[in-house]
C-alpha cells in the first residue's frame, strides 16, 4: 500500500481546508464542517488508541471547533486561520501518529 493509499483521509481533508481560503459558497464550509468533525474524531481514536495522548486532543479539540451540530461562530478571520493551523496538524498528524503504527504492521 502507498503513502497515498494510507493517509489519503489527512491529505484530503487537509487540502480541504486549505481551499477554504478561496470564496466559495456558504454549503462548501457547512460540508467542510462535516468532513472535519468526522475525520477528527476517527483520527482522535486513533491517536488515542495508539498512545499518541496529545494528538488525541488535538482532534478532539478540531472536533467541537468545527461541529456542525452546535456550531461556534468565527470571523472569516479566525476561521481561516483555524483552516491554516488544523491543516498544517492534519498533515504532520501522518508522520506523528502513523509513523510507529506502519513499523508494527510490518512486523505482523
């Protein structure tokens, strides 16, 4: 399996939320909502399950800041800063969480 193949949710939704700088219409960001909620509390499992305690958080933290059940309410400016800055974590999240997790599969 590739790198793609492995980590295609964190590139995607990383990519996601570097296009969010652009403006697009409102239903993009209620979607991008979504995609984030989901993948950060399947990524905060993981991390905790993996020990990687701090990057839990991390994902828990991405979590409630973009629920789209209960939403929390940003200027435009902050909220491209929050898509810079969880972006950024969503990439390093591949070599912080996965990086010990492939060594183990390897020896499987």
């Amino acid at each position: 399996m590739n790198f793609i193949e492995k980590h295609w949710v964190q590139i995607v939704v990383a990519g996601m939320l570097f296009v969010a700088f652009l403006s697009l219409p409102y239903s993009y960001y209620q979607i991008l909502r979504w995609v984030v909620a989901i993948s950060s509390g399947l990524l905060a499992y993981t991390a905790f399950n993996s020990n990687k305690n701090a990057w839990g958080w991390i994902f828990i933290t991405s979590l409630v800041l973009f629920n789209p059940i209960a939403s929390i309410h940003f200027d435009r400016e902050t909220w491209q800063l929050l898509n810079l800055v969880f972006g950024f974590m969503y990439l390093v999240s591949i070599n912080k969480i996965f990086v010990g997790m492939h060594k183990i599969d390897a020896k499987k």
